[in-house]
C-alpha cells in the first residue's frame, strides 16, 4: 500500500462520523431516485405482461342486443385479429355477514373455454361447468374481502330473477385490474365485484340467446384503432351500439394509465429535487472539509507530490464517500421500491409483481453522483493544491483588516463578546455565510416536500366527502323515472331526505379533441352534492349550458362561450350541441354539470332522474339497505363512507406512504447536512476556540461561540426553506394531476413546524456531539505550531 492509500485509510477513519453523514445525504437522494424508478418500472412490466400473456382487447363496445352471427363479421373486419362477443348484465348479490347493498357485473364465458381475448387468470378452483348454471367464478378483489372460496355460496338478483350461486374459482381479468363500480371515482370490492357464468347461464338469465350485448377485439396491427373503432360503429348502429372506444378508453385501463403516469412523473420530480439539493449540499460540505485541510496539502506538496497527485488523493476521498452513499442508497431505494410496488398490488389486481431493477438505471445514477461530486469539489482541490508550500502551511490570511458596517453597529448595541465573535465571523465570510445558509434552508426544503401532501391529501378529502357530497346513499336508477318518484322514497321509513339528479354518458368533443365522461344534471339549489370551486365554495350550475371542471376545460381546449358538441351514448346516436357556461374546479375525478331542467330539455326528455341522493336515519340503516335491495328499479347503491373508506385504503394509503418515505428521506438529509455544517465549522475554528479556552474563556462562552453561529444559520435557513419549499410543492402539485385527483397546494402550519423542528431536531443532536467533541477538545494539540 502506497503512502497516499495509506493516508486516505487513515483519514476516512479519522473522518467517519463526518463521511457517513455525507453518505447518508448522497444516500437519501440516491434510494428517492430508485425508489420510485424501481416501483414504476415493476408496475409497467407487470401490466405489459400482464395484458400480452392475457391478451387483452384493443377495441369494446357496448350495444343493446345484437345475433349471434354478427360475431363472425366482426371478425372479419379489416384490422381485427379475433373478435369474442359476450353477454353482460348487473345483480344485486347477498353474502354471508354483510347487510349493506352488494352490487356486481355479470360476464358470460365463452362456449368453448378459454376466450382468445381477456383470458381469466385463475387464482383457486375451476371455471364453471358449461353445462352447470349455478356455478359462478368470482374476480378476486372481491373473493378475498369476503372471504369466497371455491364451494362457497351466495345469492344474487339478475335481471329481476332470484337465483342461487356457488363459487367454483377466483380468477383475475386484465379488463378488471383496477375495478370502479358504476357512478363511483374508485375501487370497492366490499360493495362492488365481478362474477363470470356460462354463456348458457348468462343467455337464459338476460334473455340473450343466440344473441350478445357486448364485444372485445383484439387487432393485427394493420390499421389504427380509430379505423377501426369508424368500421365497428358503422356495422353495430343499427343494434343499439352506444359507440366502440380503443383500450386508451377502457376505465380500468384509464385510470391505470393515470396512476402509472403519476408514478413516472413521481420517478422525475422527486429524484430531482431530492438529487439536486443533495448534491448542492455534497457540494458546499465537501468544498468546506477540502479547505480544512490546506496544510496537509502544503506538506504533500514539499515532499514532492506533484499537483496532479494530490487533486486525484483527495478526489478519491471524495468518490470513496460518495460511493459509499451510492451503495447505501441503492440498497435503501430498491428494497423501498419493491416494497411499495407490493403496497400497489393490494389495490391493482394484478396476478403477480414482476420486479424490475434496470442496471442501467444504477449506473446512470451512480455515474451522475460520482460526476457531480467530483466536479462539485474539484475547484476546490484545484485551489488548494496550486498554492505554494510555505503559504498553504499558514492559515489563510484575513482578506480585510478595516471595521465593517456591522462593526459599527456592533458598537451601538450592547452584546456580549462571544456574540460579536458570532456575527463578525458571519459577515466577514459572506459567501461562506450564504452557502451554509442555503444548505439549511435546502434542508428544510426536502422536508417539505417530504410532508406538505398530508395537508394536501386532508384538504381533498374534506372538500370530497364533506362538503361537496353530503348524501349518505346514491342509488343508481336501471332506467330513468320521473322525478315525482322521489316522494315515494321519502315516505319509507329512515330515509330522511332525497335529491333527485341525472347522469348520462356521453362524448365530448371540440375539434379534434375528445373525453368520455358523465355529463350530471343538478337539481337547483342541490343540497346533497354541490359543486365546489378552488375555495372550497358551492358554485351555482348556470341555468343554460354546461359547466366543466378547469382539468376537463384544458383537456379540451375549451373556454367559456365555446359551443361543445355531445355524443349521447346510449345506443340512439345522437349528436348534440351546447355552450360552455363556466369553468370550476374539482379535485377528485372530471365533472360536466348542467342544470337538470336544461339537461332533460338538451335530451328532449321530461323532467326525470336515473339517480337519487338519500340521507339515512343511522339507527334504521340497515333496514334501509334491505329494502334498497330489494327494489326492482335500483341498478347500484353507493355509499359515501365506502368511497371516503376505499380512499383511504386505496390511493391515500399508497401516495401517503410515499411520501412518509419521502418524508424521512429527508430527514436523513437535513441531518446530514446540518451535521457536517457543524463539524467543520468546529474544525476550522478549533485553534481559535482553544486560544480562548487559554486566555479564560469557559466552556459555555465557547459552546456559545461554535452553536451560536449555526443559530443565526438556522434561523435564517428556515424560513428560506419554507419560501423554497412551497416553490417545490408548487412544482409538484402541478405535474401530479391526473384524471382521477388534483392534488391541491396545502401548506399548513404544522408542515412548516414539522419542516423547522426536523431542522431544530438535527442542529440539537448535532450540537450535541459537537459539544462533546469541544469539551474534549486537546488545548496543545489544538495550538502547537505547524511546522
């Protein structure tokens, strides 16, 4: 081992404590970046495998009715590589141990087992027996929350008719990975699931034989979807088509894509961010510990090592402490990574996770850490190693001697020595003062970011569950009534109120640009659902034209006083026109509202609803549930506190715990920072604070001296911090919305706090250590000359 090695060995166990706290900060950005690359590529990989080992369709449609013979030209259509029709329906079911509502969609199997296009992937049991119609296969969100296993039973109401079931298998479908029930914004798989019967089965019990009401195709490849999604609409018009639509369309994968796209702008944003401020902080802590050691350089240098030499000595000082945080945190961000790609699993019903760990990824994060370090710190060395032996081995000469403006203030205010000490050194080290400062207020920047979307996520629910929806139940109506239908539910006991509304699909269309939605008739004066805007205030639904949330506005392009045009899907083919009439704001899902009585006129159509709104007597719930279940007309029956729960369970308990690591990944940082801050602020004032120890100075006036300095830095990053802060979570909420939620800006006072008492936090323990190391602090080693 060479003597360079040598010393290089003995200073990084020399500089320990201080390396592993620049780890910990390379480390923190470094499992950030792969935690969320690591969980995204894992995703996709699953959903791509998924969908092709599956064969998932490319283009659906929906129709009324249509024969049997109809399939064979659907297959036949230019760009169709198979075609599989089927027949759907909805059913109420009743399981064991659960009283409130249960809703769930009817699939029909194929003839002949196994269909070419959205095969099940079987999780236990069997697929039902052709020639058997009770036997049912369940999907498996559902099966689990219920705890339905092969051999289990339940019962169900298709199309008005009692019928027993029993579960023969739990399967998995790639149309149903992320799974909403109708008139809902996410997953419920304790009120909502997916049952597959025979077709036999199915027909009989839908009145569908020889015929089918839904189809999935799947394409070669030689023409786009959209060709021939026109070719697919043209042949089904006639049997009550309400209008094909390609996979990008398709609501499970919809709002997947949202999820996986946020995922990959989560995998840019904070990577980012978090890389960018730790190698800032890398940057200035590095620069600070290279400068301590000018006089060993001056040595190395008059025993004859050229510059070149010394540069790469302590370039490798720094690449070493730098590996070692890449090391760290590539251990730290895959093992975060998988876990959080297992966390997802919960929710998107995948069969299995498929890990992903591109070695590319590590080598471009590793290269890029070590490239920035080294540059970060190469100015520095370069300096130190270009000056002359004799200089280098004196302290640096003080660049002016006359009195400052603080100074003279200082002399108009009466304070203590060790504080004028603390402020002279401050200002007399401008850029110093300013770099330390900035890595303070960087600090409490990644703490904020780490934390704001709990406030964020508590905002979207308030404005959600309590004051935007205040119904307790949504039924869903299977065809429309007249809106004096909604008396006689108010007459049956627990129900307290009811609020009449309408939801139709439809197209929206302006231009070239497209967006299948729900376009929701209000009644005036709505009580139980309002629309809110940016504040959280009720907005009145103009009186005529249609009011769009600003997500779905910029979508399509549209302002108010734009004519939109509306295709009504539901099997009638008409095309409508209206007027954009205002512009709001939502944060969770895409709204298109009109007054009910302009609707039902834009229809042609009566004054009549296809929802209504309940307020519930909690004492008489169930008894309410019950009869909800058994009424003929109610296609689906949503509760409030199943979507605040699924919420909860679903997306606040991932994107939450996200950011917990986020959080903390910080903290790690700001720790790291903060720390090293301190230490080499010990190890450039160590001659000083022993020369005043020796002229009578105390412990406390010392401790007053090294802590008070990072104090004022404290005091003066945090708030720096916050401003840096809320420009990140800005950012952030900006690139984070999607079809499903917008994240609103939210920055309460408990983030603030939470942000400065990490900071507080991390100056304590580490002036705590400092402390220590002062007081143990050897006066004559500290004060001997450097010869």
């Amino acid at each position: 081992m060479s003597v360079l090695q040598t010393k290089l060995r003995r200073e990084l166990w020399q500089l320990r404590s201080q390396a592993l706290a620049i780890a910990l900060v390379v480390a923190g950005g470094v499992a950030v970046c792969l935690m969320a690359l690591v969980n995204y590529g894992s995703l996709i990989a699953t959903q791509q495998q998924y969908y092709q080992d599956y064969r998932f369709g490319d283009v659906f449609a929906s129709l009324k009715r249509a024969p049997g013979h109809v399939e064979r030209v659907l297959a036949a259509l230019p760009g169709v590589e198979e075609a599989a029709t089927r027949i759907e329906g909805g059913a109420k079911l009743a399981v064991d141990g659960m009283n409130e509502p249960i809703t769930a969609r009817m699939m029909s199997l194929p003839e002949g087992g196994r269909s070419g296009v959205n095969a099940l992937h079987l999780r236990s049991g069997r697929l039902p027996d052709p020639a058997r119609d009770d036997e049912v296969a369940v999907l498996a969100g559902f099966a689990e929350t219920h705890r339905l296993v092969p051999g289990s039973s339940l019962e169900a109401v298709i199309n008005g008719r009692w019928q027993a079931l029993r579960v023969v298998g739990v399967v998995e479908s790639p149309e149903f990975v992320y799974l909403i029930p109708p008139g809902s914004l996410l997953p419920d798989y304790q009120r909502y699931g997916v049952l597959w019967l025979s077709r036999r089965a199915m027909a009989a019990a839908m009145d569908m034989t020889g015929a089918f009401n839904s189809v999935a195709l799947r394409l070669d490849g030689s023409l786009s979807p959209q060709q021939v999604i026109e070719a697919v609409d043209r042949l089904l018009a006639r049997y009550g088509s309400t209008g094909a639509y390609a996979r990008a369309d398709h609501p499970s994968h919809r709002f997947l894509t949202d999820e996986l796209n946020q995922l990959k702008t989560m995998a840019v944003v904070f990577p980012v961010i978090f890389l960018s401020v730790a190698m800032f902080l890398l940057h200035v802590v590095v620069s600070r510990l290279i400068a301590t050691q000018r006089d060993l350089i001056a040595v190395l240098k008059a025993f004859g090592y050229n510059n070149r030499t010394i540069a790469w000595h302590y370039g490798q000082l720094v690449l070493v402490i730098a590996a070692l945080g890449v090391a760290i945190g590539c251990a730290l961000g895959i093992w975060l990574g998988r876990g959080m790609g297992e966390l997802y699993m919960e929710f998107y019903r995948f069969p299995s996770l498929l890990f992903r760990l591109d070695p590319r990824w590590v080598m471009a994060i590793a290269a890029l850490v070590l490239a920035v370090t080294w540059l970060g710190s190469w100015r520095t060395i370069a300096r130190a190693a270009r000056l002359p032996p004799a200089e280098a081995m004196r302290p640096p000469v003080p660049e002016r001697f006359q009195l400052g403006v603080v100074d003279r203030l200082l002399n108009m205010v009466q304070l203590s020595q060790p504080s004028r000490m603390i402020l002279r050194q401050l200002t007399r080290h401008p850029g110093r003062t300013l770099l330390a400062v900035l890595g303070v207020a960087m600090a409490t920047a990644v703490v904020m970011v780490g934390n704001f979307q709990f406030d964020s996520v508590t905002t979207m629910v308030h404005s959600q569950f309590s004051l935007a929806q205040r119904q307790d139940v949504t039924l869903s109506l299977t065809d429309p009534v007249n809106e004096a239908a909604i008396n006689s539910l108010v007459r049956q006991p627990g129900i307290r109120y009811a609020e009449g509304r309408r939801s139709v699909a439809v197209e929206l269309i302006h231009g070239h640009r497209r967006w299948r939605t729900a376009l929701s008739g209000l009644p005036e004066a709505a009580r139980l659902q309002r629309v809110l805007d940016r504040r959280s205030q009720p907005v009145s639904v103009p009186p005529g034209g249609v009011l769009l949330t600003d997500f779905l506005a910029t979508k399509l392009a549209v302002e108010t006083g734009d004519v939109l045009e509306v295709a009504v899907l539901d099997g009638r083919g008409r095309q409508l026109t209206v007027t954009v009439a205002g512009i709001t704001s939502e944060y969770l899902g895409v709204g298109a509202y009109m007054a009910l009585p302009a609707m039902n006129r834009l229809l042609g159509e009566g004054p009549v609803v296809d929802q209504v709104l309940l307020t519930l007597d909690p004492e008489r719930a169930e008894d309410s549930y019950r009869l909800f279940r058994t009424m003929p007309g109610v296609m689906a029956t949503n509760l409030r506190q199943a979507a605040l729960d699924s919420f909860n369970d679903t997306l606040g308990k991932t994107f939450l715990t996200f950011t917990f690591f986020n959080g903390v990944l910080g903290s790690i940082i700001a720790f790291g920072v903060i720390y090293n801050t301190l230490r080499i602020s010990l190890s450039e004032k160590s001659r000083e604070l022993a020369s005043l120890r020796v002229l009578g100075y105390g412990l406390g006036d010392v401790s007053h001296i090294l802590l008070g300095e990072l104090a004022v830095i404290i005091l003066l990053g945090i708030p720096l911090g916050w401003l840096l802060g809320s420009g990140l979570a800005l950012a952030m909420v900006t690139a984070l919305q999607t079809e499903l939620y917008r994240i609103p800006l939210v920055i309460s006072s408990r983030t603030l706090a939470l942000a400065a008492l990490v900071v507080f936090l991390s100056a304590l323990a580490s002036g705590w250590i400092a402390w220590r190391r002062l007081h143990r602090l050897d006066l004559v080693s500290a004060l001997k000359t450097r010869e």
